[in-house]
C-alpha cells in the first residue's frame, strides 16, 4: 500500500536516514522501532510532508509521491498523531477536528456540518464525547483519541501514531489499541512508534527496526522475534544488562540532605526523608504523587510551611536554585527537559556552561578558552554526541538532551542532585549509560534523590525507596534489587490507603 | 560499560556552514552598499561631506543607540514602549541640571544617563514583580510620562525648551574632527557625536558577547523557566535589562539634544519606531535569546542612508514615511524569506 525506499535526509552534522525502507500493507499494524536518534521521527516526518528527503522515493498505491507539506500528506491519505499534543485547548472537540478543513458556507464556517463530520470522526472510534467540548475540559486520555479522530477525519488510509501511551495509564492505552485493531479490521494500515516493546509484541503484526538511520530489519512478521531479539537489532549489538558497581553507603554519619516533617503550599504533610552521602534514595509514586512538586519547594520554588530541610546535618532556608546550587551544592535535573531543563535555542556550550560562568568570570568577563574547557570536559565524561559544542540543545536527539541537562549540575561540582524523570523517552542503551552514570556518581560520594516512575529503573538503581502518593509518604523500604519481591512491596504501599492526617 | 561506548565510532560530520547569501550581515552590507551606489548614481551630491556626510554620520549615532536601547530589552524577548519619554526625561533631567545648578557637561550627561536608568529600572521592577507583560507595562509607563514631561516642561521652562547648553555641547553639535588640527594633519570629517556612540556600541556588544549578566539576561531571554532552574536570578536580571535600555535611550535622548542644539520637551518623539527597526532588520529576535548589535549599526544604516537618499530626491515628509515604511516591509519579508530557505535545506539561520 505504501513503500519509502531507500530514504536519506542529513542534518547539519548528523545523517538522520541512510536509506531506511519502510512497506506497509492495509489491515495490519507496523511497529517502526529503534533508539533515539536511530531515524523514526525523520522517517515519520518524511511521510507526513513535514521534511523533504534528500534521496529515495515513497509510493503510496503504486504512485510516486511528493509531499510538499502536511497538509498535501493529509489529503494524501496519511493523518499523523505526534507525540506532542497538537489540539487547541481552548476550541471544541469539533472545531479541533475540522481545523484543517474548516467547511464553510458563504464563507462563514457552517458549525452544523462541522458538528456532524467531527460526530463521525468520534463514532469511528466509538467515542462518546460532546463535540462542543472544549479540549481543554478533556483528560490526557481522551485528548489522545481525539487526535486520533482528528487524523481520521480526512479520509486517512495511513495513520502514524507516534509513542502514543507516552502519557496513558494501562487501561487507556489498551482501550486504544482495542481501536486500533478496529481500524485495521476497516483496512487501514497503521504505524506504531513506540518504546514500550511489550505493547509493540501485543499490538503490532509486523517490524521495521531503524539503527543508524538504516532499516536492519523490514517489515518482518513480529512473530518471529523475541523481545532480546528486538533489542539487540535495535542496539547492533549483544545487550548486556548493567553490571553497576556495589556501593557502600555509611548510614551513620550525617546525612547529606534530610527533610524533617516539611509540609509545603502545594498540601505536602509531615514529609520525612534522609539520603546519605554515596547513596541513591529513589522517589517512587504515581504521576501526579507530588514528587516534583516537593523537588521544587525544597528548591524555594514553591513555599515551604512547616518542619526543616537539613543539608550536612546544618538546617537550611534556600530561597532560590541558584542559592542551593552556591551555598548547598544541590543541582536539580528537571522532568520536563525541554521546557525546564535546557535552552534549546542556545548551543550545548551555553546549556552546560551556565553554572559555571560565576566561577569562571574575570571582572564579570568570561573569557571563552576557560568556558571552552569546562563544556569539552564534560561533554566527554557524559559522551554527548554533537557535531560541535555550538550545535544548538534543541537539535539534539532525546538522549544527548538529557546528558546535556545533567552536565551543567557535574560541571558546577554539585555534591547533592535531585534527578527529576532522567529517562523518559530516552532509549535503551542511553538508558543504560544513564544509570551506570547516575551509580558512579554516588559511588563518588554524591547524595542522589532519584525521581521516577519507571519502577524497574527504581529498583535496579536505588539503595532504598520512598513511595509517594497524595503528597505523603506512604512507606519507606530497603531494596534488596530482586525485582519481583520489591515491585510487590512498593506496589501494595501505593495502593495502601493514605494515612491519617 | 563505559559512558564513551554510546558514542558511535563514526564521528558526526561538523555543521554544514551557512551559505554565505544566508548571513544576515553579509545581506546588509551589499544592501547598504547598493543603496549607497543608487542614491549616488540619481544625486551625486549624496556624496557631499558638509550637506550629507556628516548630518548622517549624526544621524546614524542618535540612532544607532537608540536601536541599542530597545535592543536590551528585545534580549529578553521584553518591548520597552517607553524609549521616547525616558530619552525625554532625561534630556530634561540634564537641562535641569545646567540651567539650575551650572552643571557642566559632563555632570549633565551623567544625571541624565542616571535619570533614563531609573526609569528603566522602574519598568524592570514593575514587570518582574508583577509578571504584567512588558508591552503594557512600558507603554502605560509612556503614557504617564508623556503627561509628566509636558508639566515639567510648562513648570521649568518657557514651555518646549531650556535655554542654553552646557559648555562644549554645542560643539558636539557643530564640529567634526577635521576642525581639530595638529600641524597639517586634521581628522577625519566624523561628528564628535560618532565616538560617544560608538562606546556605547562596543560595551553593549561586549556585554552581550561576555559577560556574565548579559549572557544571563540572553538565557532568560532564552527560556525563563529554565534560567530560573539554572540558578539565574531572573527577576533581577530584567531589572537590570529594563535599566539598560532606558540608560541607552537616556544617551540617545543627549546625543539627539546635542544634535538639535536644546533639551526640549520633544526630544524622543520619533524614537519609538526605528528603535524596533534596526534591531529587527539587523537579525535580532523579537522573541529573545539573541541579539545583534552589529547588525543594529547597519540596520540603523541603511534606514538613515533610505532617509537621507529619499530626502535628497526631495520627497515630501509625507512620501518619505510611506517609502521607508515599504522599503523596510520589502527588507522584512526577504529576510523571512532567507529563513525559510535556509531551514529547508536543512540549515539553522
């Protein structure tokens, strides 16, 4: 129904497709797989007319075709759901999903019609939602399928879904794949990006898997892989699990940052937690547990109204980031990295070197070879990957941002660091270097209070577990690194009931 | 396993260069040039030292500086509405200060650099502490002072102006370095003006370029919420960017008096506009994060040398707005234009 062939694109300093071929055929889900940066989000934007590819060709029913914008894709056949959200919160569910083809009547919008196709869009995938909600009275989950319904409503044969459990609990996502199994049933041919290889094994029929901008597998039967397979075509390599260095960690001495019964603005009550020089104190909880929340208002973002935070046994008022980070040495490695932790219009030397551009001024100069400096050191510690250091962060793949965010805080020689998140969306063996990263630090003496919600990164990574839930802590336990046992235990404490206040 | 190893052993290619017809600079200058070949083609008096040359080398210093006042703003992706009127108050400031007191005239410059500064500040504090956008903060600002400067004028003066200079300004005004002669040997025929903006050029750029607080004000600029989280004091860095500019529009509100021969009430009233055209045409992003300030000389340039060139032709005042105003939108949409090529191919402009 729709074969890419032999696709190239470069970037300045990156070849993102290197002759990658995708072929699909109507009826089946195609689950496009590989790391970050291995190509897939060029590949999607190719098809989706976004990108123009430098080399190869697509043909869509036997034709050759040319997209020379999303829209020309769109009416083409082929509706996209980003990762991002791309609804106008602010309009109805109609208005959303008419924006592109606002039908109109003596050239005002005739809301009756628009009304009707955004009903058909809905039943489709057998949604029962008013279409004059505005989008933003929506959940997460039900802002999905409306942009599902969105790519429908032209008439869409291929539909590209882009991670899109990224933000839906269990039950939503397999609501959603339910619809796309009823789509393909209907002959539609659906693309599946996603990182969650266990809802790739239970959704798609066939694989192509990207790495280095080259298909290593195209459009196989799934059938015929295991998930080490997968993996392993996906890194180019034998996977080997990460093999982190045993810490000791000296639960005697003081700790390095303690909160003692904070209770803050945002309705945290009687939060107590120690983590100790060396030692990694994961932060488990559900979204929305109040975990950043918590980061935040020991950072003096948000208000702190009762008990004490401790650094090094002494208590402490931080009024600001830039106060922890001079006075306290604490560096705070945010969840939303785009949006908080990084600048992306900004080169890599600026994102990593502006902590450290107080330390390096000379009469409120910065003299550039000392900056220069700072930035090739850590760049090379983490392996950032960039064609130069004044690549701009927001060309980075996923990956590299994040290591470039993590930086600053190493370059500024934290001894106390908050890690917010640090590997969602990241891909496999990023990941992996990620916490061989984040152990080596604490083996160094650093105090690290981990944040996540990736239980199995929780429970390979930390030395004990705090579970949050409603702005508490529901319970605290040793990790003894045996997933089964310790998955359990954190489990039934967040479905404990909330404590008494 | 070793963080190096997620490297790949193929080193990534470095950056593809801009094409040379993509940088903006290089844009302006051929622009610049070609408007200075055309206007000397149609009037070869737009050549002429005493009728042309120097009232524009003036011309381009007032506004030049002018340009930089908004431009520290514009760092942060802020607008300050308000350049008119605090180059207006400071021009009265340092009339003031002469005409009460017998300032000389270096005290006058400093009390009205300091009275711009103020101001600006004022904005600055008003705007990190209420979070009110900058826009609406400054142009509500102006519109006080624009009364404020009128009662001050009425209450001071004779009404639109103060008497009289301080000692060495009307020089400024009227003499260039070749009427300072060693021997034989003059200077070059440049308004004593050009130098004092050309200051002020060069320690904008440096501060932008390298210093600790103008990078910060760029990374605020940048992305607030992340500054914030980097450890930048946000707030007190658009204070500072606020007291910049109205410290700029303060020197642009003497240079311009120095030119106009009075500190008068009107000083500033026609700042507004090319205060956001030079910076815009020489590459700066309204957005923030990035700034230009070579590129504010030549956009100030090229809008001075239009001006000049039309003005010669002898068009109306009237004719020459409306021209100027097409000539910028036409360099405007280019420019847009550039980008977009340039993102297609796949190259950051």
């Amino acid at each position: 129904m729709l074969l890419a062939e032999g696709l190239t694109k470069s970037f300045p300093g990156v070849r993102a497709l290197d002759g990658a071929t995708l072929q699909l055929t109507a009826g089946s889900v195609h689950a496009l797989l590989g790391e970050n940066g291995a190509g897939k989000s060029t590949l999607v934007k190719i098809l989706t007319g976004v990108y123009r590819p430098d080399g190869g060709r697509v043909v869509l029913d036997g034709r050759d075709v040319h997209f020379g914008s999303p829209l020309e894709a769109l009416h083409a056949g082929i509706g996209v759901v980003h990762q991002e959200r791309n609804l106008v919160p602010g309009f109805s569910i109609a208005e959303n999903i008419a924006l592109q083809h606002l039908p109109n009547r003596l050239g005002m919008v005739d809301r009756t019609r628009m009304r009707a196709e955004a009903r058909r869009c809905l039943d489709l995938l057998d949604l029962d939602l008013d279409p004059d909600t505005r989008v933003a009275e929506l959940s997460v989950a039900q802002a999905q399928l409306v942009e599902i319904a969105k790519a429908l409503s032209v008439d869409t044969r291929v539909l590209l879904l882009d991670e899109p459990t990224a933000s839906l609990t269990g039950d939503e996502a397999d609501r959603l794949y339910a619809i796309v199994r009823k789509l393909t049933a209907t002959g539609h041919a659906v693309v599946l990006v996603s990182h969650k290889l266990e809802e790739v094994f239970a959704v798609a029929d066939t694989v192509t898997v990207l790495r280095d901008g080259r298909s290593v597998a195209q459009a196989q039967p799934l059938s015929g892989y295991t998930r080490d397979e997968i993996v392993d075509l996906m890194v180019g390599r034998a996977y080997a699990s990460v093999e982190l260095t045993a810490r000791t960690v000296d639960r005697d001495a003081t700790p390095a940052l303690e909160l003692a019964g904070l209770s803050t603005r945002h309705g945290h009550r009687d939060v107590s937690l120690t983590v100790a020089r060396g030692e990694i104190l994961g932060l488990y909880g559900l979204v929305g547990a109040g975990r950043t929340e918590l980061a935040k208002a020991l950072l003096g973002l948000d208000e702190i109204t009762g008990g004490e935070v401790r650094v090094h046994g002494a208590p402490v008022r931080i009024r600001d980031v830039g106060q922890a980070l001079r006075r306290h040495r604490i560096g705070y490695v945010p969840e939303d990295r785009k949006g908080e932790g990084l600048f992306l219009e900004q080169p890599i030397t600026r994102n990593v070197g502006v902590t450290v551009w107080r330390r390096l001024a000379r009469f409120g100069l910065i003299p550039d070879r000392a900056e220069r400096d700072v930035v090739a050191e850590y760049t090379k510690l983490l392996g950032i990957r960039a064609a130069s250091p004044n690549q701009l962060a927001g060309q980075l793949s996923g990956g590299n941002q994040q290591k470039v965010s993590l930086a600053k805080w190493l370059a500024a020689s934290c001894d106390i660091l908050i890690v917010d998140e640090p590997t969602v969306g990241i891909d496999v063996r990023t990941k992996a270097a990620f916490h061989e990263l984040i152990a080596r630090l604490a083996g160094q003496g650093m105090a690290i209070l981990l944040i996540s919600s990736d239980l199995p990164e929780i429970v390979t990574l930390a030395d004990r577990i705090a579970v949050m839930g409603d702005a508490a802590v529901r319970g605290e336990l040793a990790n003894d690194h045996d997933y089964d046992t310790v998955s359990q235990r954190v489990i039934r404490l967040i479905h404990a009931a909330p404590a008494p206040v | 396993m070793k963080p190096e190893d997620t490297t790949t052993p193929e080193q990534p290619r470095p950056p593809a260069r801009l094409p040379l017809w993509a940088n903006p600079r290089i844009g302006l200058v051929v622009l610049l040039i070609a408007l200075i070949a055309l206007f000397t083609t149609l009037r070869p008096a737009f050549l002429n030292t005493q009728l042309t040359l120097v009232p524009m080398q003036a011309d381009i210093s007032v506004y030049a500086v002018v340009g930089l006042s908004q431009l520290a703003v514009l760092s942060l992706g802020h607008m300050n509405m308000a350049v008119g009127r605090m180059a207006a108050m400071s021009a009265f400031a340092s009339g003031l200060l002469h005409d009460r007191l017998d300032a000389p005239l270096i005290v006058a410059l400093a009390g009205g650099l300091a009275m711009g500064a103020l101001l600006g500040a004022l904005a600055g504090l008003i705007i990190a502490r209420t979070g009110v956008n900058s826009f609406v903060v400054t142009l509500a600002l102006d519109f006080a002072l624009i009364g404020l400067v009128s009662l001050l004028y009425a209450s001071f003066t004779d009404g639109v102006a103060f008497n009289g200079l301080p000692a060495g300004m009307s020089a400024l005004r009227t003499d260039t370095f070749a009427d300072y002669c060693a021997g034989d040997l003059c200077g070059p025929p440049i308004p004593l003006l050009a130098p004092i903006a050309l200051v002020a050029v060069l320690v904008v750029g440096l501060l932008f370029r390298w210093s600790r607080t103008g990078r910060e004000v760029l990374m605020a600029g940048s992305n607030a919420k992340a500054a914030e989280l980097s450890g930048i004091p946000v707030r007190a860095r658009v204070i500072q960017a606020h007291a910049l500019s109205g410290l700029l529009a303060g020197l642009a509100g003497f240079l311009l008096s120095a030119n106009n021969g009075a500190f008068s009430a009107g000083v500033g009233d026609g700042f507004l506009l090319p205060s956001f055209l030079a910076p815009v045409l020489g590459g700066t992003l309204l957005v923030g994060g990035a700034v230009s300030v070579l590129g504010t000389v030549l956009g100030t340039a090229i809008t001075q040398v239009i001006y000049k060139g039309l003005n010669l032709l002898q068009f109306q005042v009237d004719e020459l707005k409306l021209y100027i105003g097409l000539v910028l939108l036409a360099a405007l949409s280019l420019d847009r234009l550039r980008h977009v090529l340039a993102e297609r191919r796949g190259v950051p402009a």
